[in-house]
C-alpha cells in the first residue's frame, strides 16, 4: 500500500512538472510573440519618416493632371462627391450617392466612372491590371486618399441607398460562410486578437475601427505595396476561402459602407503603414 502511494505521488509529481513546463513553454512562445510584433511596430515607425506609399501617392497625382483617353482630357473635372475637381476630404466622405450613375460608389468605382466619361476610355482598360503592384488605380487612389489627411470620416448615410448599402454591409460582415464557416466579425469583432502577427481590428467597436479605417490606403509591409481597400477585402475573402466577389462590386462597396460608418470620426492618416 505504501508503495502504492509513493507511485501516486511520484506520478502526480511528474504531472505538475509536465504541467509547468507546458506553461512555460506556451509562456515564451507567447512572449516571444510579443516581442516579435514589438519588432513589427518598430519596423513600421521606421517606415513613417519615408512612407514608400508616397512614391504611388506622387505618381497618382501625376496621372491626376495627365491628358489620357480618346478624349485627351484630365480627371481634374472629376466629381468624387464634393463637386468637380475638389479633392480635400472627399475620400473620407465615401462611399457615398451619386446621382449620375444612380449608385453608391466608392473611390475606386467613382474614379473609373471619371476614367470613362472624361477621358473616354473604356471600362476593361480604366481597370486594367488594378491588382497590380503600382497600377494606375493604385496610384490615384494613394493621391486622393492623402488629400483627406487631417480630415474626419463622415460617410453620408440619409438617402435611402445608403442606408441600404450600410445595411447589406452589416449583413456580410456578420454572414457566416464559406467551408471554414467563417464571417468577418469571427476575426474582427473582439478586442486584442492577433492573426500570426498581424493585430485584428475590432470592427465592432468604434475606436478600433477608426484606428484601422484612417490608415487606408496604405503601404502593407507584409507585401511591399501599397494596397486599396478593395484589394485588401477581397484577400480577406480568399483566407476565409469565401468565393472572390468581382472587382468593384457591391459587396466589396457595401462592406466598406459599413466599415467607413463604423469609423466616423476617425481622423484621416493615409497613406498609412499596415502589416
């Protein structure tokens, strides 16, 4: 019996044992993480003083002013909401209602629409390569973005179409889908949540959403480009292997509704840096 006993006790001692170094093992691994993305904020104020996106923003707005098109025209009659060729604080009122296209557009669709009815060109060629490292939409979303800095998100939301476009964006954005079973709000709608090294923005909370919406468009390190904020939706779609919506559809339109209404307030710091 008592042999019996000592074997019980040797064996609980040699759980706890188990038991501590499995906590310390989860212990580093966590700080090591940590430290890791410490690093990652260190690399990133670096980035700050010369911000690589402000390369795409001077190229932007170069082909601003361009004569291109069959029309040989400029987009400096371009409307992005605020009235022909006013560009300060435009990009943090969209998505907004356009009452020529009858639709509510973002950046990326609006200047497209300018592409076509200014210039003249046609939609396959105004969208040509937009996935692309240094693409022409890139480039002028980059300028237009930079135009809003210092200014607040406020996203128009009284015409009944965006009301409904903010509603759908909701929709999608809590929608569980896909054969992960996954909707946005699973990785962005708690607070402190990390994907590998990469901080979640809690979309369901407004400071959260504000500190993420401000940087867009923004210099991803992770891909050494500056990406749009379609671009960066629809490679969240592909990780939660949802099917890939079209560029500048109404889904893609509908969730920055809902993610810019989100942020209202946030103070416009693009081009940003993000991961």
């Amino acid at each position: 019996m008592k042999c019996d006993r000592h074997a019980r006790q040797r064996g609980g001692l040699v759980l706890i044992s188990a038991a501590l170094v499995g906590v310390g093992v989860v212990t580093g691994a966590i700080s090591q993480d940590d430290h890791a993305l410490e690093e990652v904020h260190k690399y990133r104020r670096m980035l700050e003083e010369g911000n690589p996106a402000e390369l795409a923003q001077a190229r932007g707005e170069q082909l601003w002013a361009a004569t291109r098109g069959p029309k040989q025209a400029t987009l400096e009659r371009c409307d992005l909401g605020l009235g022909p060729g006013k560009l300060e604080g435009a990009y943090a009122e969209l998505p907004r209602y356009f009452s020529d296209t009858r639709k509510v557009q973002d950046v990326e669709s609006r200047l497209v629409t300018c592409m076509v009815t200014l210039q003249g060109l046609g939609y396959e060629e105004a969208t040509k390569g937009w996935y692309e490292p240094d693409s022409d939409l890139e480039a002028l979303v980059t300028y237009v973005g930079s135009k809003s800095k210092g200014r607040s998100i406020n996203v128009p939301g009284a015409r009944p179409e965006e009301i409904e476009m903010a509603t759908v964006g909701e929709a999608i954005f809590f929608r569980r889908s896909g054969p992960l079973d996954f909707s946005c709000a699973t990785c962005h709608s708690r607070e402190h949540r990390r994907l590998r090294l990469q901080e979640a923005p809690d979309f369901a909370a407004g400071p959260s959403a504000r500190s993420s919406m401000t940087q867009w468009p923004a210099y991803r390190v992770s891909q050494g480009a500056v990406w749009t904020m379609e671009r960066r939706l629809m490679d969240c779609m592909r990780q939660m292997r949802w099917p890939e919506p079209s560029y500048q559809s109404d889904v893609l339109i509908a969730l920055q509704m809902f993610l810019q209404k989100q942020a209202n307030g946030g103070v416009m710091e693009a081009p940003g840096i993000r991961p």
